[in-house]
C-alpha cells in the first residue's frame, strides 16, 4: 500500500498547518481533475490537427510540416498525461517521483527538439538545448542505475533472509 505524503501531514499539532495541508491536498486534487480535461483537450486537438491536415490540399496527403505539428501535438498529449502521473504520485507516495519527473522533463525536451525549426534558431540554443538533454539523459541513467542496484541489493538481502 502507498504511504501518504509525510511533507503534507493532515494532522499536525498547530491546527493551522494541519487545515493548510487539507486545503493544498484539495487544490492538487483539483490539478489533477483539470489535468486530466487538458488530456482530453489535447486528444481532441490531435484529432483536429490530423483531420485539418488530411483534408487540406493535396488531399489525404501529410507535408514534413503537417507531421511534425502532428507529432507536437501527440507529444504535448503525452506530457499531459506524464504531469498527471506526478501529480497522483505526489498524492499517493511518501517520496519525491524523481525518476518520472525526469522523465517527463526528458519528454517536453524531446518534443521541443523534434518541432525545431532549424532555419529558425541560433547555434547556441541548439548547444544550450543538446546540453539540457544530455544533462537529463545522464541523469535518468544514474537514478535508473541507483534504482536498479537498490532493487538488487533488497532481493538479495530477501532471499539471505529466507535461506
């Protein structure tokens, strides 16, 4: 079972703070609930981008431009949908999601380089982007690797145990 968030306890010996805790934990609850509408926006919007541009000259045909705010649109469903996750582990989980929110930084980043519009943008915002994405990437590997040598160590230490 998931611990509830230890940062947000709803009792607290200052009433206070214990009535500011319900009353954040509402409005993240209400994040979530317009989170989810985004979701749903944003599917229709895929949906609307796609049919605008199979319906426009030539007809049933996708330009590289037509694909790729195709796939923006995707993309930004798909964050959408990464944010929503955080927000439910936030409320759900005594830890910060760390792996997910890196994750979901590595996912908008990735959208963002996709939709570039080279002619558009200087050398250095395309270095500055390279390094914000390498830098996550590194980051995701070391949490990952973290996680999994953790996993490791806690089943082996559970089957010494069992022995």
């Amino acid at each position: 079972m998931l611990k509830t968030h230890d940062e947000l306890p709803t009792k607290h010996s200052e009433p206070l703070i214990a009535f500011l805790n319900k009353t954040i934990r509402v409005a993240v609850k209400i994040l979530a609930i317009f989170m989810v509408l985004v979701i749903f926006l944003g599917a229709g919007d895929v949906v609307y981008v796609l049919y605008e541009n199979l319906m426009a000259p030539p007809f049933m045909l996708l330009s590289i431009e037509d694909i790729f705010k195709t796939f923006a649109a995707f993309l930004a469903v798909l964050i959408a949908i990464e944010i929503y996750q955080n927000i439910v582990l936030y409320l759900s989980t005594d830890t910060i999601p760390l792996k997910l929110v890196i994750a979901t930084a590595l996912m908008a980043i990735a959208r963002k380089v996709i939709i570039f519009d080279f002619k558009d943008l200087t050398p250095m915002y395309i270095f500055a982007t390279a390094t914000v994405v390498l830098s996550l990437g590194i980051t995701y590997y070391l949490i990952g690797k973290h996680h999994r040598e953790k996993f490791i160590d806690e089943r082996s230490n559970s089957n010494i145990e069992t022995k």
